[in-house]
C-alpha cells in the first residue's frame, strides 16, 4: 500500500484513537446492493468491522477510522477531510485511499462464500492490547451426540441461550460458533440462528452428525443467517461425503477438518474435496505420531492453494481422543482472550491448553466476567 500509510502506522499512532464503542449502519432500502455494517472500535484505534452480518474483518486504525465515518453517513469527500485534517496528511494521499478501501469494502459485500474473518485495511491488525472483549465465543449448545436425547438435563433452554447471545452482541462480540456435542441435534438451532443473524452477529456451525444429508435442512439453516461451517472428516466416511457433496455447492463457507493417522494418504480426497468447491481444509491428527502424515497432508493441501484453519472447535468426543496439547505462554497477555468457549450450561472459560473459568454468562454480568481474565 502507499508510502504514507505504511509510515505512519509503522509505530504506535502519535494521535489520540476515536472514543471506543460499537457502531452499526443499514444501507438505503433503495440501494442497489443493500448491506449492513457493525463495527467495534478498540481502546487502541484499531477495530473490527462485521459486514452483512457474515464476515468479521480485522482493521488496522486507519481502516478503521474510514469505516466509522463510513457508518456515521459520511461521504468520501468528508471521510478524505476529515482524515487528512486529523493527521496532517495531504488530502490527495487521504482521498486515493479512501476510495480504495471503499471499492475493496464494496467488493468484498459482493463476494459469495465470504470468508467467516478476515484481515483488512492498508495493514493487518495486530493488537490486541486491552481488548473490550473477545472476538469469538464457541457455544457449546449440548454435550448430547447422535443417538441421544437431547437437550440434556442441566443444559441451557432455547431463551437461555437468546439471552447469552444478546449478551454477546452487547459486549461486542462479533462472532459465534455452535458446537457440541452435535448441535444439529437441537431443534431450536435455526431459532439461534435467526437470532444472531437479527443482531448483525457472524454465526458458525461445528457438525458432522446425520442432519447434513437433509439438503433442505441445511438450506433452511443459511436462510436462517449461519455463515460458515465446519466438518470434521475421516476420509472414507461415505454418509459425509455424500453430505458434502450437497453442501459444497451452496452459498456457505465450509472448512472441511481431515482427521490424520500415521497411514493416512490424502490424496485423491483433498483433489475431490477442493473439486467440489470446499473453501478451506484443517487437519486434525488423531494421534501423537503422526507428524510425517501431517506434513504430506500439508503439502496436498498447498498444491489446492486453499487457506488451512486450525483454530476452531472439535466436538467434545473428538477433542476428548486427542493427544492432551498445552499452550505455551504468549507474550501478549490478551491472547488467551480472543477467543472463549460458553458450556451447555453456560460457564465461560478460556479454550483449551488456558483452562481458566471466567464466570457463567446466563448468571454473571460482563463487566464481572471480563474483570475476572486478571484475577489470579
């Protein structure tokens, strides 16, 4: 990107970041492309902007400062003033940019099978410093798999659940994941859905259970507002194959998570896989010495040039076989933050390999529960 901008935000910005908070913009019901905006502006400028209430994109402070005074109704005109003023910088450097992120914002809305996050700007964010909340929160809505009742007793009824997630939306976090268990086996998760998708929040779904194979089920289920999905894959697996080449089509970011054995050769299913329109792979290894089958799996995977994800949820009875995994400490103290996992009945704690409990969402305020990541 230009000069300037790569200068300036080279260090910490000598100007003092726009008030915190969380924004939100509905486009003019007779735009063409209609769309809706929430940003989530940080203590140190930088912010998160939700678009169409599918895809979370990281900014750095510049980004996000076109974005507010995007969101507060302002033209590109008053945006290059504006800016150019605030930091002294010429107006015809500002306006280039302006426009550039303008048309990149408007390119992305149009894009289908949007990226559930994504970094954007003239630089990524990479702060996380003081954060006013995470970024993700993984709700595990049931412990119960396939072959049991559901919901199990102590779990969180479908109010309970609308009420953590307006929590959510209200501290700000811009992304949910629903996970189980099998999540699929709750019969008020398009109910979730269509909730979060009202409140602008980005929605993912963690399931490889029997439902998949219900074309009009998982149609419902996007109209409903879910944005992305994630399914945990053992090569071979012919009811999941058959599932994904339902889904694959669709207007839904999938990641398909391949389950790794020493022996396993993956080949011919990551060719058929990315044929078939998949988005992105993980790759999961089910044992501890499988490091020779994971590096083949990742070269397979780079010749696709599809991205890898590996920081969503398994399923409890997956993640409960694996090998245990510790974190090892990161220099930034917030990291254990960005991302934190809610309990069927609500409890909150930091993901695995952290392992510390922060509260109950249903029973504790947020204020409480944030204070909580510097208690000891």
């Amino acid at each position: 990107m230009i000069n300037f901008i790569k200068q300036l935000f080279s260090k910490e910005p000598v100007h003092q970041p726009l008030e915190p908070g969380f924004y939100a913009y509905h486009s003019p019901k007779d735009d063409p492309q209609p769309y809706r905006l929430h940003l989530r502006i940080e203590p140190d400028g930088e912010g998160v902007l939700i678009v169409n209430a599918s895809s979370v994109l990281h900014l750095n402070q510049t980004a996000t400062e076109f974005a507010y005074y995007l969101i507060k109704g302002k033209q590109d005109a008053e945006i290059t003033q504006l800016v150019a003023e605030r930091f002294s910088a010429p107006v015809d450097t500002i306006a280039a940019d302006v426009v550039s992120f303008h048309q990149q914002l408007l390119s992305f809305i149009r894009k289908t099978d949007q990226e559930p996050t994504a970094d954007f700007g003239f630089e990524p964010h990479t702060q996380y410093q003081d954060i006013s909340a995470p970024y993700r929160l993984d709700c595990c809505l049931t412990a119960a798999d396939e072959g049991q009742s559901c919901p199990l007793p102590g779990e969180l009824d479908t109010q309970d659940w609308k009420k953590i997630i307006h929590k959510s939306f209200q501290a700000g976090i811009p992304h949910l994941i629903f996970w189980g268990g099998e999540p699929t086996l709750r019969d008020d998760l398009p109910e979730l859905l269509a909730y979060a998708e009202e409140l602008g929040l980005v929605t993912g779904l963690v399931s490889s259970g029997s439902r998949l194979n219900d074309e009009a089920y998982i149609e419902n289920l996007i109209a409903c507002g879910l944005d992305h999905l994630f399914v945990p894959y053992q090569p071979g697996d012919e009811r999941l194959l058959s599932a994904l080449r339902k889904i694959l089509p669709l207007d839904l970011y999938t990641c398909v998570g391949l389950l790794i054995q020493p022996e396993t050769e993956l080949t011919h299913t990551v060719e058929e896989l990315a044929a078939l329109g998949v988005n992105a792979f993980s790759l999961i290894p089910i044992q501890s010495d499988t490091a020779q089958a994971v590096a083949r799996a990742e070269e397979e995977v780079g010749k696709t040039g599809l991205p890898m994800i590996n920081d969503l949820p398994l399923p409890l009875n997956l993640s409960a076989v694996l090998p245990t995994q510790q974190i090892t400490a990161e220099p930034n103290p917030e990291a254990e933050f960005i991302v934190l996992e809610a309990s069927p009945n609500g409890d909150l704690h930091t993901r695995p390999g952290y392992g510390r409990y922060l509260g109950n969402l249903l029973k504790d305020s947020w204020r409480e529960i944030w204070k909580n990541r510097y208690q000891a």
